[in-house]
C-alpha cells in the first residue's frame, strides 16, 4: 500500500510530499462527528456571518483547521469561518497543501477561503506565517498557470495571488495576465 501511495502521490506532481491528505469536501462524512452536533458549528452552517465569526473566535484557526480535516459539509463551515479568526494567516500553509493534492476544478471554496483571508484589513503585528503563505501561493499559482481549467477557477486563483502579492507572500510580475480585460 505504501509503494502505491508514494506514486500515485508523485504522479500528481504537485503535492507536497510531507503533507496530510486534502479532505473531501463534497463526500459526505462517514460517521457523524462531535463537532456536527455542536449547537454553534450548527448555526454556523446556516453561514451567518455573527454565528461564523462567533466560531472562529472560538475555535481559531487550529480549531477550524481541524474542523476542515473531517471535509464534507463540516470542512465546507469551517472554511466559511477561517477568514473570522484572529489568527487566519496561520491556515495558509495548509490551505495550500490541500490546493496542491485536491482536483483544481474542486479548488474553489479553498481559493475562496484564502481570498477572503487575503482580503482581512492589515494590521500592525507581524506576519504569522510568511512562509505558509508563500506555500500557500505557489500552489495557487499552479492552478492560476494552468489554461486547461475553466477560467473562473484560474481567475479566482489569479485574484487570490495578486492579494498575497500585496502581503509579499508572491511576486506579482509572476501572476498570470492572460485573463485580465484588454
């Protein structure tokens, strides 16, 4: 089982080889969870912004991220969440190993979690995790590059990137311009 998963890794190509597995986020669970009977993860799916902001602060971004490893729906609340948390910057790393193993075409809530993280007002602290979040834009550059996809995914990528250019996670001179309006 570990020579097959060693090259069926490999042969992705661009995951990250240390890196856990991405969740399904459109499976449904196998068992329920303690986390999809807790009352605030409940009303957080409804995706009000008070009951997500309420979760982040909560659980902060390890508790949302380990929220996003169980996928399905629950995965799918917590990524809703993840821009609401304090210390949001932190999931970058992980954000991007999961962009880089899972099917781009099933990317966009992930590249929409890191936008919306990308998107936070700046303030005057240090950075969390630079290096996450240079991980983080190589993946997403991968998909931004890749013309073979549907160009509403490249294009959310390409805005994701050109946010984290801004941070100095990416060079903006290597974000593709092929989609801009001309």
């Amino acid at each position: 089982m570990s020579i097959s998963l060693v090259v069926s890794c490999h042969s992705r190509g661009n995951v990250i080889p240390d890196a856990a597995p991405a969740p399904s986020l459109f499976a449904k669970p196998v068992k329920e969870s303690e986390r999809s009977k807790d009352e605030l993860w409940r009303r957080a799916a409804d995706e009000d912004p008070m009951d997500l902001a309420r979760l982040a602060d909560r659980e902060g971004a390890g508790g949302l991220l380990d929220g996003l490893e169980e996928g399905g729906p629950l995965g799918l609340v917590a990524l809703k969440a993840l821009p609401f948390a304090d210390d949001a910057e932190a999931a970058y790393q992980r954000l991007g190993e999961i962009v880089g193993q899972m099917d781009p075409g099933e990317s966009p809530p992930v590249v929409a979690a890191v936008q919306a993280i990308a998107l936070r007002p700046r303030r005057q602290v240090e950075p969390v995790d630079p290096p996450g979040a240079r991980s983080c834009a190589l993946a997403l550059l991968v998909i931004a590059e890749k013309k073979s996809l549907p160009n509403n995914v490249r294009a959310q990528a390409i805005t994701a990137l050109r946010l984290l250019a801004e941070r100095g996670a990416v060079d903006a001179g290597a974000i593709p311009a092929d989609l801009d309006a001309r």
